[in-house]
C-alpha cells in the first residue's frame, strides 16, 4: 500500500497517473497548496522541501518526495515503464530528466507570469513564453518519428503530459505542433491518465485542442 501525498497539479498528476497505470494500492491524503497545507509540521516530515508529491511506501517504509524520483521507484519497484534494456532505459531517463529541469520549471514560470499575473512584467511574459515555445518545438521534433519521448510508452511520457496539458495557460496552440497534439491526445485517451487526473480532486475535465 502506498500512501501518496499530492495536489491536483502537473507535477501531482505525474504520480497518481502512475499508480494507476502500475494498478498499486494507495491512499490518497490531500495537500491543499492553496490553504499552505505544504508548510503542515506533519508533512515537512515526509517532504522536506515543502511540496508535493510526496509518497511513503508501507511495504518497504521508505519515503520520497521530488517527483522524478517517485516515478523512478515505482517504475522499479514493478518493473514497468521503465526499460531495462541499457539504451532505452537511459533515454527514458534522459527526456524524464528532460521534463524535470526545462518542461516544468520553465513552462510553471509561464503559470506564473502569463496565466496568474498577466501584465506585472513584459519581459518576464516574453522570456517565458519564448522559452515555453522552444520547448515545445523540442518535443514537436522528438516525436515526429516515434509515438513516446522513448519510443514506448514510459515514466518520461507521464512526467511531460501533465503540464501539457495546461497549455491553454500556456496560451499554446496544440495546432501548431501536430506531433505534440497526436501524442497528447493518445495519452490523455488512457484510462489510467483519465482517472489519476482527477487525484485528489476533480477541478475540470482534460483540456482538449
């Protein structure tokens, strides 16, 4: 049984949609960031960083926190989407690394400015926004030839959809990067993306181009 920690973020997301794809027991407990639940005594104590996710594994008592970490262990811990093979393990960890130090950092900025506090700093819009765009032509010419970031379907996959699929705060147009839409739409189309988009809460149906 794994106890998950989490908000309806991209970056909650990326783990419940991965405890649903792996089918583990867990139990959800709710951090609500917008009423500072992060700062909670009781959950510095799984998360030392204050954020979420964060999980504790009843059957091994290990606890992380960090995202890619999470997805990592789980993948490892059921020896699914994550490959063994050297190659293609190492890609997957590539792109997944790829999301956690550009996709969300990068296009979370964009939230910041764009989408929550529009007009306080034209060149914080225009740097993020640019940024947010060269990312997604990244991605675009990644998967011009492949169906997933590494060929199957894998944790890099989950890590990157969630905060594709804000890309209305984003003010993207999906149309722009065709390949980018049909791997969005094939992945927003799985039912374990389906449901693990709605832990812990339902706030709006998937967004759709």
């Amino acid at each position: 049984m794994i106890d998950l920690y989490t908000w309806s973020t991209p970056n909650g997301r990326k783990v419940s949609i991965m405890l649903e794809e792996i089918g583990l027991d867990y139990t959800t407990h709710t951090i609500d960031i917008g009423k500072n639940e992060q700062f909670a005594e009781s959950f510095l104590k799984i998360s030392p960083n204050n954020r979420i996710p964060a999980i504790v594994d009843n059957d091994t008592g290990i606890s992380l926190m960090e995202s890619g970490a999470i997805l990592m262990y789980l993948a490892e811990k059921t020896g699914k989407f994550l490959p063994s093979d050297p190659a293609t393990r190492w890609t997957t960890i590539e792109w997944l690394m790829w999301q956690m130090g550009g996709v969300g950092p990068m296009l979370g900025q964009a939230h910041h400015f764009v989408h929550f506090n529009k007009g306080k700093s034209d060149y914080a819009e225009e740097r993020y926004l640019n940024e947010t765009k060269r990312l997604y032509g990244v991605l675009d010419r990644r998967l011009a030839d492949r169906d997933y970031l590494a060929g199957e379907y894998s944790i890099a996959d989950m890590a990157t959809w969630p905060w594709i699929s804000r890309f209305e705060w984003q003010t993207v147009n999906l149309n722009s990067y065709p390949n980018v839409k049909k791997w969005y739409l094939a992945i927003a189309a799985r039912p374990a993306v389906q449901k693990g988009y709605h832990v812990p809460i339902k706030q709006s149906e998937i967004p759709m181009p």
